[in-house]
C-alpha cells in the first residue's frame, strides 16, 4: 500500500513546481535530492549576487551576534548609514525602510497623497498607473496594478487610480485633472512581459509632471540594484523621478524595502505618519549594506553589462533557429525575457527539465534574471539548456499536430 503524501499546511496560493532546494552557491542550486540547477530566476530578481555570497554571509554572522531587533523609536546607526548611500548613488534626499515591495510602494503612494494634502490640496489624492503594470499584492498595490485576475474576489478596488495604456501619452493628458496627485510607472515592466516604455515616453511624463506639479514616481522594485545594469534603471533613461521603490534585489535575499524621495516630495511627511516596527531591522541593513559593498566595487556593473550584452546575443541566436518555439528577445541588462510561440508555462516546465529555472510573465514571456555575478560559461550553459527545450517542444508540436 502506497503512502500518501505529507499534506501541506501552508496556504495554497502559489502554484509551486514539485521540486525543493537546500543550499545554493552563486548561479546554482541544488535540490533535496540532490540535482544541480542553473538558477535563472533569482528569486525573482532577488538574489542579485548568487547565493551564499561569502561578503553576506560574513555579514549577517557577524550583526547576528550584536543586535537582531530595535525598535524605530530609537536611533540606527546603520540605518542612517545605508540610507545616506542609497541617496548619494540617486536623486533621493530622504528614505524610508521597510520589508517587501509591496509596503515599499504603499510608502509611495502615501508619500504622494500626503505631499498634496500637507500643501491644502487633500483632493489631489489620484495615481495614473499603465496597463501591463504590477505594484506588488496588498489592496493599494493590486489596485495600482488594476488587472482583473489579481483583484478577483477581493471586493471593490480600493479608488484613487486611474490606469492608461503603456506608450499612450495623449491617454496620459487626458487622465490628469484637478485629482490628480502623481503619476506612477515602471521603468522596465517585469511581470507585465518585459515591456519597456520608450525614453520619450518617459520624458513627456516627467514635463507633465512638471507642468502640472505631479510627482513622478518610479516602480523600481524589480530593475533597481543592478538588475539593467546600473544601480537604478532611471539612471538609464535620461528622466530623474521624485520618488522611488526599491526592494527585492536590495538586501541581495534578505527581506527590506525602500522608498526613496526628494525632499521637496517628502516633505508631508511628518511623525506619525507612516511607520514599521520591523522597517530598518539590523539584520536586513547589513545584508543591504553588504550588498552596496559589492556591487559599488570598480567593474561591478561592465561585468553585468557585458554579460548582458552576451545572454542577449545568445538568446536572439537560439530564437532565430526556433521560430516555432520562440518570436523575440526583450528586456535590458539582466532583465530579459524571451517571447513564446508555444505556452509560456510549456517553456518553463521545459526548461526545469533540463535543470534551468526561469519564470514566465505576462503577454506569454518567459523571464532569464541570472545573478549579476553570472559567469560567461553559465550563459552558455544556459543557452544549450535552452536550446534542448526547444528542440523538445517542437519535437512535441509536431507530434500533436499530426494527430
């Protein structure tokens, strides 16, 4: 008599692969069974340096002896210490630390409503958001992100958004009125398929931010610390926002988030008005300092961007011999996605087969976020592994085409 499975206790909301890991170290993982994986979803972009990196390892041992926990109604040394770099590498004067995107992006939309209340104009409290946008899971953020499969069943969406599609800027003009507080935007959609707003487009949102005295907030949770190949993707664009998200690849796999701001855009910003007992931990701001350590070091980002440039190459190579499987590349640094002819779910399940993980995103993309440490010979490994699944999944159309 066969065994049932362990039934699991935890909340069925993710649609878990049937493979577990237990140690990694740098772009590999390796499975309770012991099979090695190359590890091209990061985390979700998360694990920017690999894992087990010896520089965050040697850090969070070394905070793990002093102090795990304070409260934020004490002073943080190291806090003031990581926030006064964040905002000497960008535009930001001030920074509020938290634990996730999502509360990194609620910080925002705080901020911006805030900003307008403390001047006498409390009923400028709305946020032109775009379609193919994702802003993170809580209420606010799904809201912001306006797709209906992520609002389903959670009753009215919480109001003071209005979405316009990407690239669309006379849908931008027509969306400001005298509610209007800010406008919030991606620099590189991630989960909405890798789509990338043009610069010009980026630039005529900031004029009309401008003109109409909105803030300009950039969504920097998955392309900032390194993922485009600059610390910041706005830095890749020409465009300074007035406020910014970051979280994800920031604590390099452990738990923080940030929202960054200008002075000016913080200044409703009073005691008492926002809060986080576990924002700023010690823990999340060594690994972050950390972090800033490794990827501030000469020739950091020239390895990232030229390995970039290569997986890029590489990629377009294989979807021109598979154009049965695969139609383009998109992306920028060591944020690129492969359109998909057959389902992109196919393709991930494909490639997990051949010991790769990647993530699939909307508009039937499949996602390749290596760590920015990756090496040249991991690119190629990728690549074959890649190259296989293809071949695989055309074998496998063909097949069911003829029957």
């Amino acid at each position: 008599m066969t065994k049932s499975a362990t039934p699991s206790h935890l909340l069925p909301v993710f649609a878990r692969a049937d493979v577990g890991f237990e140690r990694g170290e740098g772009a590999w993982l390796v499975s309770t069974d012991g099979d090695r994986y190359l590890d091209f979803t990061s985390g979700v972009a998360v694990n920017a340096l690999g894992h087990a990196h010896p520089h965050l390892v040697a850090a969070l041992q070394e905070q793990a002896t002093k102090l795990w926990h304070m409260s934020n109604l004490f002073k943080s040394p190291d806090g003031e210490r990581l926030a006064a770099r964040l905002c000497e590498q960008s535009f930001a004067d001030m920074v509020f630390f938290c634990n996730s995107g999502a509360e990194a992006m609620e910080c925002c939309i705080k901020l911006t409503r805030r900003y307008h209340a403390m001047k006498g104009h409390p009923e400028r409290y709305r946020i032109i958001t775009f379609e193919g946008a994702f802003h993170g899971r809580t209420l606010a953020t799904l809201a912001a992100t306006g797709a209906a499969k992520y609002l389903e069943g959670f009753g009215p969406p919480m109001d003071g958004f209005d979405q316009v599609p990407l690239g669309d800027i006379e849908a931008v003009k027509k969306a400001v009125g005298p509610n209007t507080a800010g406008i919030l935007i991606e620099p590189l959609q991630g989960e909405g398929g890798v789509r990338a707003p043009s610069n010009a487009f980026l630039k005529s949102l900031r004029q009309i931010c401008d003109d109409n005295g909105l803030l300009l907030v950039f969504d920097e949770v998955q392309t900032g610390m390194g993922r485009t190949g600059e610390l910041f993707a706005y830095k890749r664009t020409g465009v300074t926002p007035d406020v910014m998200s970051l979280a994800k690849a920031l604590g390099g796999g452990f738990p923080i988030g940030a929202c960054l701001a200008t002075a000016e855009a913080a200044s409703g910003m009073t005691p008492g008005s926002h809060g986080s007992t576990f924002g700023g931990n010690p823990l999340a701001v060594a690994a972050a300092n950390a972090v800033l350590d490794v990827m501030l070091k000469p020739g950091f980002f020239d390895h990232a961007q030229k390995m970039s440039l290569l997986l890029k190459q590489k990629l377009a190579s294989v979807v021109d011999r598979h154009r049965d499987v695969l139609s383009e590349v998109r992306g920028e640094g060591l944020l690129l996605g492969v359109k998909a002819v057959v389902p992109a779910g196919d393709l991930v399940n494909a490639l997990r087969d051949e010991k790769l993980l990647t993530v699939g995103a909307g508009d039937n993309v499949v996602r390749f976020l290596p760590p920015l440490i990756v090496t040249e010979a991991e690119l190629d490994e990728a690549v074959q592994r890649l190259e296989r699944a293809c071949v695989t999944l055309a074998g496998q159309t063909k097949k069911e085409a003829a029957q």
